[in-house]
C-alpha cells in the first residue's frame, strides 16, 4: 500500500510491541476499507499498519499456544464499523442503537466525553438470563478508577436496568467468585488499559498476554474448567490492515477482522474455523446453550459458534 508520504509499504514482522495507537474509529475504518478495496490503512494509520505480529514476539507465543491447543477463528468480524462501544454492544444485545461511534454511556462512573443523549431500554442479554433465574455478571478491570477505567467498554453502563448494579463487578470480584465456587453461568471479563493490548507508544503487548495466560490458567485450574468455554475476542481491528473485505450485517458493519480463540475441554484441538461469525455469534451461543430467545431480526444474522466444539 501506499503511506500518505507517497511510499509503497509491505506487510512486514512487527519487532516493536509499543508501537502508537492508530486512528480507528468509524470514519477512519470507512477509509481504510475504502469500499471494499481495503488499501488506505497505510495512508490512514502509518506504516505501522502494514506490520504484523509472529510467535517470536514476547508474549505472542503464548496465545500461539493456546491457539494451537484449541480452536481459533479466522474468519470472525467485528459486529460494526467502529470502536467502543458498538461492538461491546452487539456482544451483549446485537445493536447499537444505529449509533457506530464512539460514545460514553448516559449513566457515570467517570464520563469524561461525549455521552449518550439518553439511557438504552432495548432488551439485551441480561435481561433474557434474569428471565431465565441465570445468574451473570459483567467484571471490569479497575470499575470506577477514572485514571484507568475506560467507561465505553462498559455496555451495561449504557441500559437503565443494569447501570450501577449488582451484575457490574471489578475484575478483583471474579477472582472471589470463583474461588468460593459462586461464578455466575455467563461472566463477562473486561480487562483494563494494561491488559486489553491496545496499542499505546513505549507500552508493550506483553503485558495483556501475560494477563491473559494467568486468567486462563487460573480457569485451568478450577473445579468449572470441565464445563467451561473461554471466549476471547477483541472489539476492533485497531487500523491494522486486513485484506479481507468485510461483509454488510446491516447499516453499522461489519468492521476488519479480529482473532477469536475458543478455549475449552470440549473445543476442537488444534481447529481452525472458516465460518464467518462475529460478535453476535457469541449471543447465538449463550442463547442457544441456555435455552434464550432471539432479540431481534440482526440477532438472527449470524452463524453461532458450533463448528468450533466437539459436540
């Protein structure tokens, strides 16, 4: 691709794991693919956008590990065409209120920018599981520090019923739960800035994948590994190139595409999935294994994640 200096760029092997943040929001993600021909993430986002990781990197081998052990996704989307929150959205209730951008929920803690003119009341998946007498929480790394808490990935922040309450927990709440044997049937995990490998200047990777290592193993090593699937997802490409073309969900996506990894004792070992799916299709998975309705039409779209268990 060609940068916006004009010089013809490569993909090549990332050796920096600090490398800055790249724009990605809506309007620089609707660039970048430029109608389906996906060649401006150069000229966007900077040469950096044109790099990859391999499992040289420090902390990369780790998740070829996990990726080699079980199932990866490698035909998984971002729901929209967009950041936080769209994405955390369609995760939980397949919309986004036709609102692709990014924005803090109307409720606090710690808004800072621009929030939603007013609070959601759409159903979403909590409100399917406290029908059903499910119990689910949404565990947020660093929930209610401002100086590391980041409101927008926080959807249930955004819906009246749920905002504040006891389904909203720190991430120091899971470990409790799971020790004492009290982990709900759906658990969310949010980790923060430190530990989500968002891109930031002299801030390494490395450090989200150690987190995530130690979070599976600790699941690993608990009495509900068993029975238990570790979803991982990340909620945009974050302007890094894909020369997929991604498909028309609805009006909002679908953004560039993502790794989905499925870690669980009855995931196939070692599979590699080519069945589109996005956030949605983690939906279609908690609705169809607890017996849940569908939301709506868009929650109807998407293929769940069956091909990627043993079952």
């Amino acid at each position: 691709q060609v940068d916006a200096a004009g010089k013809s760029v490569t993909a090549f092997l990332l050796s920096d794991l600090g490398i800055a943040d790249m724009p990605h929001l809506r309007g620089n993600l609707l660039f970048d693919w430029d109608k389906g021909l996906m060649d401006k993430f150069a000229a966007d986002s900077g040469d950096d956008a044109m790099g990859h990781y391999d499992n040289t990197a420090a902390g990369m081998d780790l998740l070829w590990s996990w990726t080699q052990q079980f199932a990866l996704a490698d035909n998984f989307f971002p729901s929209a065409m967009g950041d936080a929150p769209s994405n955390q959205l369609y995760l939980v209730a397949a919309s986004d209120n036709k609102f692709s951008f990014s924005v803090q929920p109307f409720y606090g803690p710690c808004n800072t920018g621009i929030t939603a003119k007013t609070p959601y009341a759409f159903p979403h998946v909590g409100d399917q599981l406290d029908a059903k007498g499910l119990e689910w929480a949404w565990y947020h790394e660093n929930y209610g520090d401002c100086a590391h808490y980041v409101p927008q990935e926080n959807p249930f922040q955004f819906f009246t019923d749920t905002q504040n309450g006891p389904h909203i927990r720190d991430l120091t709440a899971f470990v409790t739960d799971l020790a004492a044997g009290k982990l709900p049937s759906v658990s969310f995990v949010q980790p923060g800035p430190l530990h989500s490998t968002h891109p930031a200047a002299g801030f390494a990777i490395t450090h989200g994948l150690q987190w995530l290592d130690g979070f599976i193993r600790q699941i690993q090593n608990s009495p509900i590994w068993p029975t238990s699937a570790i979803v991982v997802i990340w909620d945009s490409s974050g302007g890094l190139w894909d020369h997929v073309p991604p498909p028309t969900l609805d009006t909002e996506g679908a953004g560039p595409r993502v790794p989905m990894l499925l870690i669980s004792p009855i995931a196939k070992k070692g599979y590699i999935s080519h069945v589109q799916m996005d956030d949605v299709s983690i939906l279609r998975f908690i609705q169809e294994n607890f017996g849940l309705g569908s939301l709506n039409a868009r929650n109807q779209q998407s293929n769940d994640l069956r091909d990627m268990f043993l079952f």
